[in-house]
C-alpha cells in the first residue's frame, strides 16, 4: 500500500527564497523580450544584442521552478490518481480562466470600438491586423487544451508542467529503484541534449538518426525538462553539502564559459544582424579571384 504525504508540509525557506528569485527574473525577462520580438527591434543590431545579453543570464528562471518542483515532489509518494487530482486541478482553474480572458480581449477591443492595432500593443506577438471576430476568438477557445496561440504565449510553461506532472508518477516508479550511479547515467545522457540545438544548427541537421522521417533521434529519450526534474532531486538527496571553495571551484568555471559563450554568440549575432560577415566573406572572395 502506498504512503501519503502529509497533509501539510514543513516550509523550506531557502526555496521560498529561490521561487521568489525565479519569478523575479520571469518579470526582468519578459521586459527583455520586446528587444527581440518587434520587427523594430529586430531591426536594430543594438537591441538585438543586448537583448540576447539581458535574455541569456535571464533564461534560468524556468529550469530553476522545474528543479523546485523536483526536490518538492520526487518521488511521488500518493497513488497517481491522487497526485493528478492534487496538482492538475491546481493548475487547470488558473490556466482555463486566463488563457479564456486572453482570447476575447481581441473581440473585446472590437466591441470597444478600438483598433486592431491596439491587440499588436498588448500582445507582441499578435500581428498588426489580428481578427475581432468572436468566432475567431471562440475558435482559439476551443483550441486551448491543444495549443497556445499568439495570445496566451505565456501559458506555454503550464502546458510543459502538465506534461511533468503526468509522468511524474511513472519517473518516479524508477527513480525510487534507481542507483546513484544510474542516476548520473541518465543525467550524462541529458546534458548532452543541451547541446543537441547548437550541432543541429552548425554541424548538421541529421545527426544521431533525426531526418525528414524521424524526429526522435538517439538522445530523444533523455531530452525535455524531466532532466532538470532529476537534477533537482539529484542534488538534494544524493550530493554531499559543499564548503564555499569546493562550491566555487565548480560555479565560478561554469558561469565563466556561460559569459565567454554568451559573448561569442551576441558578437555572431551583432555581425551578422550589420552584415559584417558577409561583406568580409565577399571581400575574402574578391582577393582570391584577383591574386589566387
């Protein structure tokens, strides 16, 4: 017979203090994006780098509540159908509610009598000359437990953490026969997905099986925010706690080559958005036809 959580569990205070940190660069990151989203400003190199800048120290936010939610929750120690019952009605009130709000505010500038531009002012995302019809509206309605649209763009995260928390139970069923060592296994094999986007965009789009026929290649599997679910509960329960030396000697490396990568890819990108690139390749071209 399985066990069940109490009913009320003690406070961690330095995740309270972590949740509010994360939630604080939610805020900070949403004020960053404009810079990237606007055909302005991506028509501006300046503020494309300096989003991409404000963006990249930004961007842990979501991996640091996916790790919360790991040391919380794993491994789920109720029946799956009370978890499901626990953690999805949670969610689901919230998520219907607003993602039903998000989709009339376009009929309700329409009824208002204002423009079509005003939805574009709101929403980045929606185009300048977004629909006002209710039926367009009811239409995306009908649509939300399948996907988000230009107006509900920010309820992508609650579609990704229903996602976990279905197969929480099941991870769990694993994770709690698993060994220390296997549990590394799997985390090896995940961090190697993390690079998988920046192979696919240099060195080639079919590695590791992926092709027009078969987008789940060979790290597929390990793939996905169910890492950092692991990590979470890796970090708590199977690591020692470090000293500051041994904490720095392991931060201070990483958060250097986070910098240097985040330098080389805003200056890429500032070039390539002045066309630099470009006009050196073909000066480099014209020098080998004229003296090669």
């Amino acid at each position: 017979m399985q066990q069940t959580l109490p009913t009320h569990q003690p406070r961690i205070v330095w995740l309270d203090l972590l949740r509010l940190f994360a939630i604080f660069m939610v805020i900070c990151i949403h004020c960053s994006d404009p810079f990237n989203v606007s055909p302005e400003a991506r028509a501006n190199p300046e503020f494309n780098l300096w989003g991409g800048i404000y963006g990249s120290f930004l961007r842990p936010c979501v991996p640091l509540f996916v790790m919360i939610t790991g040391i919380l929750l794993l491994p789920v120690k109720m029946s799956f159908e009370t978890f499901y019952k626990k953690r999805l009605l949670r969610i689901a009130v919230p998520f219907i509610i607003w993602s039903i709000l998000y989709n009339l505010f376009p009929w309700l500038t329409g009824i208002l009598g204002l423009s079509s531009a005003t939805i574009s002012n709101v929403f980045a995302y929606a185009p300048a000359d977004a629909s006002q019809s209710l039926g367009d509206a009811l239409k995306n309605i009908i649509l939300i437990p399948f996907q988000f649209n230009v107006y509900t763009v920010p309820m992508w995260y609650l579609y990704m953490l229903i996602g976990l928390y279905l197969y929480m139970p099941f991870f769990s069923a694993w994770l709690e026969k698993a060994t220390t060592k296997q549990k590394k296994i799997f985390l090896g094999c995940w961090s190697v997905t993390l690079f998988l986007p920046y192979a696919y965009t240099f060195l080639s789009s079919g590695l590791f099986g992926l092709s027009a026929w078969n987008t789940f290649g060979t790290f597929y599997y390990f793939a996905g925010f169910n890492g950092y679910l692991l990590l979470g509960h890796f970090l708590i329960k199977e690591v020692k706690e470090w000293s500051w030396n041994q904490t720095l000697a392991v931060t201070l490396p990483m958060f250097m080559m986070v910098v240097i990568e985040l330098i080389i890819f805003s200056i890429i990108l500032f070039l390539q958005r002045t066309k630099v690139v470009k006009v050196l390749l073909l000066s480099a071209r014209t020098a080998f036809d004229l003296f090669g």
